[in-house]
C-alpha cells in the first residue's frame, strides 16, 4: 500500500493526497466504533464509567449514536410528516386512505442499511395524488413564469441555499440513516455536492442569456429579430437513491430557475 502511494504521490499527487485523506477518515471510523463497542461491553447497560462517556443500552437504535442532541427533536418531527406529501406550499394527506375509507394508501418501508430495520413509513402516491400535484403546478406556473423575472428567480435560489445550509447536518443525518452513507460523507460529500451543484447554477444563471439578438446583419429600418429562452412548463423530475440531494439539485434547480414548476419523485 505504501510504496503504491508513494508512486501516486510523484505521478498525479492530487489523488494520492484524497486517498490519504479517505485512509485517516476510515481509520478514524473504525476506532470510533472499536471504541463504542469496548465501553458497551466494559460498562454494561446501568453505568458508565466516567462522567464524560455516554452509554448505549441494547435496546438502543444505533442511528441515536449519529444523533446530536439538539437535532433529535428536528428529526423527529421530520418523520412525522413522512406519509404526507408537500404538494402547493404545504404538506397534506394522501387522497386515498386519508379521505376515502374503502381504499387504504399503500406504504413502503424505508430500511436504514447499518440496522436493517426500518426508519420510517412513506406513503406511495396514488393517480389522485399525481393530479393534484399536476394540478397545482400547471395553476402555479404562470405566475411562476411570467410573473418573475429571471434576476427574481436567482435572488429565491440564493435564500433556498442559506436555508439548505442552515438545515446541512440534519440532511446528513437522514442521509445516514436513509441510504447508509458514513456521517462523516453524507455531510462533505452528500450534503457538499447539494451545495456546490446550487452555488454552480447560481454563478452560471448569472451569466446566461435568457434573450439575445439573433446574429448577422440587421437593417436599421427593419424591427431587430430577438430570440427569448421560455420555459416548456411542469418539468417531473425522477431522482435516484445513491447521491438524493446531488440529484435533486441537478434537476430541481436549473428547471425552476429557468421559469418551469416542478414535480419530483424522489427515490
């Protein structure tokens, strides 16, 4: 391993630095569970022997060694909302099973990797819920659209971000448990992808030309021929498991900020 990191090191240096990187982060991992593992089996379930250590019973789920404490109620009353949908400005019930006793909403089980034991119950959209989804968005779009201009759109890109980065460490702990990312990824890499694909479309929608003339010669007294970006409209977006707010961001964003509403369909 050395001597292959060494030859790294003179040939492309940039990847055998991220590679030492990920090597300390992996160690510091192991040791951190080694280290659980040993105060659990010395301490037993009553007491814990310094006042500093924290002990996790046998009844305790492993996710609450992720949780800080100030987080868990957030995160609690996060879950709660996980068999609604946020469909105009609000989160509400699904049409089928809520409102309609005879049909029972179907659910799905989301089943954090590192206990194999669920973490929450989400409902699965029924064709009601998609049209009103569709419904709302087509209502929305053309004050969205035409109404805003695309300097208006980037200012409400700008406050998304802050408040992504407000909420960055809540993400990642959901990201953990969802999809089983180490904390320490789910926050520089998950997390940090989500910011860094935002920040790239605000600097380059910055710079983009949602007008412009159209080139060649034009006669002074003939009206100058201009071509206009619009939006196609409600964008649905699919997303996948593996990088959640890395791709939401690659599809959510450019769409909105472009004039269109959206639909999304996470993984």
């Amino acid at each position: 391993f050395l001597t292959t990191l060494l030859h790294e090191v003179v040939l492309s240096p940039k990847i055998a630095l991220k590679k030492m990187i990920m090597s300390v982060f992996v160690v510091a991992r192991i040791l951190t569970v080694l280290s659980l593992i040993s105060a659990a089996s010395s301490t037993g379930n009553d007491e814990c022997t310094s006042s500093n250590s924290q002990c996790y019973s046998n009844q305790s789920e492993p996710d609450s060694i992720f949780i800080e404490n100030d987080l868990e109620y957030n995160l609690n009353s996060i879950l709660k909302k996980q068999r609604q949908f946020y469909i105009n400005g609000s989160w509400v019930d699904p049409i089928s099973g809520y409102n309609q006793d005879t049909i029972a909403t179907p659910t799905l089980p989301v089943i954090n990797p590192s206990t194999a034991k669920p973490i929450a119950h989400i409902s699965l959209a029924s064709r009601w819920d998609v049209n009103l989804a569709v419904q709302s968005s087509k209502e929305a779009l053309e004050k969205w659209s035409i109404h805003t201009t695309p300097q208006q759109r980037i200012r409400i890109i700008e406050v998304l971000l802050e408040k992504y980065r407000t909420h960055s460490v809540l993400m990642a702990q959901l990201i953990t448990m969802e999809m089983g990312a180490p904390i320490d990824m789910s926050l520089s890499d998950q997390v940090g992808s989500g910011d860094y694909v935002i920040q790239q479309f605000l600097e380059e929608l910055e710079r983009f030309e949602f007008e412009y003339p159209l080139g060649g010669t034009v006669d002074v007294d003939e009206p100058r021929t201009t071509i206009f970006m619009d939006p196609v409209g409600v964008v649905a977006c699919i997303t996948p498991w593996n990088w959640p707010l890395n791709q939401i961001a690659l599809k959510v964003i450019p769409a909105l900020a472009t004039g269109n509403t959206v639909i999304l369909k996470p993984s």
